[in-house]
C-alpha cells in the first residue's frame, strides 16, 4: 500500500466530475488500499480517489471512533438513490481544504447503492455521520465542495486564502 499526496484546494482537478468505475480489476482494488492507507494517514474519515488525482467514481471511509477497531469501507460508483427530507448540520472539514471547518446542513438520513471491492452489489441506509460523510464524498466525485454549500462571502474567503498559498507555493490555482 502507498500513502498519495492529496490534492488540496484551489486545484482545479478537484472540479472535475469522476467516471465511473468500468470494472473491479485488481488495480481498483490496489487502489482502494491506497485510498484507505492515505485516508488513515491523513488522518480523515473519508476520502474520494479524485483528492489523491483519480477521477474514479471511488470512496472509502470509516466513521467509526477513536478507539474503536477500524471498520473501513469501500463505495465503488456509489449514487444515492433516496434523501430524507428531515435535514441536519454538522460542522464538516476536508482533507483537500485542510484546517477550515463550516457548519453543512444536508438531508439527515440518506439511501445509497454502490459496488464493494469484490462487485457485489449492496444498499446503505445511513444516518447520522456516514450519511454526512457519504454525501460529502459523493459530492466529491461530482466536482462539489462542502464550502459550495455555505454562503458565497465565507466560500469567496475560503477560496481567496487557498489560492494565495498555492501562488506562494507555485502550484495550481482555479
């Protein structure tokens, strides 16, 4: 397994909307790893392959607390086929935006399909902090932020900051 650098905000990459996942082939499976061991690294509870530069329709996540044993899991071309209309906020972080947090509101309870590592076919009634994860994710590999969820004067800060740093660093800006 590798750790991959992350992509971090302005990159224009983390606009771009992810393909789907043709086939579970043993790279995707590699990569589903690498996903897991950068997440953990990072350290974070989610994470789309498109933040390490793979416009895949991949996440992986793992909600579970400190101090618990792990319990990572794998969403191939997830896609959220029904939303709660009862709505919850949770203060959200990303690891592509590090060190900014913001209060999200999002639908509180959220249905998914998606493939395992293996293409086996499974449903996801989530709530509470996976579904909010798993919307922010699968916000992700449609090229949206958790900031494009929060008013334009905080996001336009956000954004600004971001790209300051990158002009300082020499790398890529929106």
């Amino acid at each position: 397994m590798t750790i991959k650098p992350l992509i971090i905000l302005p990159d224009p990459i983390l606009r771009q909307v992810s393909n789907p996942v043709e086939a579970i082939t043993d790279d995707i499976r590699r990569l589903t790893e690498d996903m897991l061991e950068t997440m953990y690294d990072a350290p974070g509870i989610g994470l789309a392959a498109i933040q390490i530069g793979v416009p895949r329709r991949m996440l992986v996540l793992d909600v579970s607390k400190e101090g618990e044993e792990k319990q990572p899991r794998v969403f191939i071309n997830p896609e959220i086929v029904a939303s709660s209309s009862e709505r919850s906020v949770y203060e959200e972080g990303c690891l592509s935006i590090p060190d900014y947090y913001a209060e999200v509101e999002r639908p509180a309870a959220i249905t998914v399909r998606h493939l395992d590592r293996e293409g086996k076919e499974h449903i996801v009634e989530a709530d509470g902090l996976l579904a909010t994860c798993l919307q922010h994710e699968i916000d992700h590999l449609n090229g949206v932020l958790f900031i494009d969820h929060i008013s334009k004067l905080k996001r336009d800060m956000v954004i600004r900051k971001f790209t300051k740093s990158a002009k300082a660093r020499g790398t890529k800006a929106i």
